[in-house]
C-alpha cells in the first residue's frame, strides 16, 4: 500500500508540473521576468538535473551533469528537447526507485548538505517540492516574461543610421562644406554624447542591482 501511494505522489507532481512545461518552446524559453533572471528554459533544464543528481541521496545513480546549480544562466536551456529528457529520466528514476526501495527502507536515515541527516521520505519530499516550486517559477516567467533586452540598444542603432546618413552628404563649395563640416561634427558628438549615457546608465543600474539585489534565482 505505501508504495502506491508514494507512486501515485509522484505521478500527481509530473502531472502538475507538465502543465506548465507543456507550455515551454523553443520561442519562449529566453523569456525572463527581468534583465537578470533566470530564463525559463534555464529553469526547466535545472529542474530535470536537479531530480536526476538528487536521486543519489537516494542511492540512485546518474551520469547527469551538473551545469545549472550555481551557476549564472548563459544559456544552457536553450535545447528545449535535452531539457525534456532530462526530466523524464529524473521521473522514471523516482519511479524506479520506489519499486526497488522496501517499505522499512524509507526510514533509514540519509545524510545531507541541506538539511543534515533526514529520513530518505524526506528526501522524496525535497525533491517532489523542489519539482513544483520551479514549475510555478516557470510558468510565470512564461506568462509575464518576456525576452529582455539592453536598452541602450536602440540609441546605438539611432547613433549608425546618423552616422551612415551623414557619409553620404556631397560637398557643393567650400563655404557649404565647412558648413557641413561643422554641422556633422556637432551632430556626431550629440549622438556619441546620448550613446555614451545611455551605455552609462545601464552600467549604472546593473551595478546597483547587482549591490543591492539577492542573487539569481534558480
């Protein structure tokens, strides 16, 4: 009886989660909730690591490597489909392991870095919760997110096209040209000018946030 009810546990969790990972593409997995978040994509590919590397508290072992826990998103959620895989294996491997584990079995004790010595059903928990916590964290970045980008970026492109446009102005006489002359330097120094405060500001307020803000979520 236990290991059906810790079966159908783990059934309701992949059930649950899949409703928001069914919602995850290859279009809007670079979606953030801000410019230092964690991507969506970056949060299902740790999700289906963490499952599989947790699983060897549980004596499971995994040839899954780590490339999320810590670490800064770079990327690595970008292959919607290896993420996929990951998580199924992480769900067959709990599946597995309640049919292999005794009833008795559950209460041995299992030494943690996270919260000490705990009984392997705890672990279990841990890892159902962990599941969960990062499916709802998912599912909101693809419902408010969006793909962020730096915003200095459009003055940039302004700063080319003013710069382009200029280059191709023909000179008339010299009294014209010197005229022109002058007019594009002027203009060439405002648009370096708000170019440079704009990159400015965004250094600005990275390092702000980076001082005051917590550290990237998982």
């Amino acid at each position: 009886m236990q290991q059906e009810i810790l079966l159908d546990i783990v059934a309701q969790n992949e059930l649950t989660c899949e409703l928001a990972f069914a919602k995850l593409t290859p279009e809007n997995a670079g979606f953030r909730l801000t410019e230092h978040a964690a991507s969506a994509g970056f949060m299902y590919r740790h999700l289906g690591e963490a499952m599989n590397l947790l699983g060897t508290f549980l004596g499971m072992p995994t040839q899954v490597q780590n490339t999320t826990m810590g670490r800064t998103d770079v990327g690595q959620g970008h292959t919607i489909a290896e993420s996929r895989l990951l998580v199924e294996q992480g769900f067959a491997m709990l599946r597995q392991c309640i049919d292999t584990t005794s009833n008795a079995a559950w209460q041995d004790p299992i030494d943690t870095p996270f919260f000490g010595t705990v009984s392997r059903v705890r672990v279990l928990g841990h890892i159902l919760f962990h599941n969960a916590y990062h499916a709802g964290q998912l599912g909101l970045t693809l419902a408010k997110g969006s793909k962020v980008g730096l915003s200095f970026i459009p003055v940039l492109l302004l700063f080319m096209f003013t710069m382009c446009t200029q280059l191709k102005a023909q000179p008339i006489d010299s009294g014209v040209y010197q005229g022109q002359q002058r007019q594009v330097a002027t203009t060439g120094k405002i648009a370096q000018q708000t170019l440079m405060e704009g990159i400015t500001t965004d250094f600005n307020r990275l390092r702000v946030q980076v001082i005051t803000l917590p550290a990237q979520q998982q």
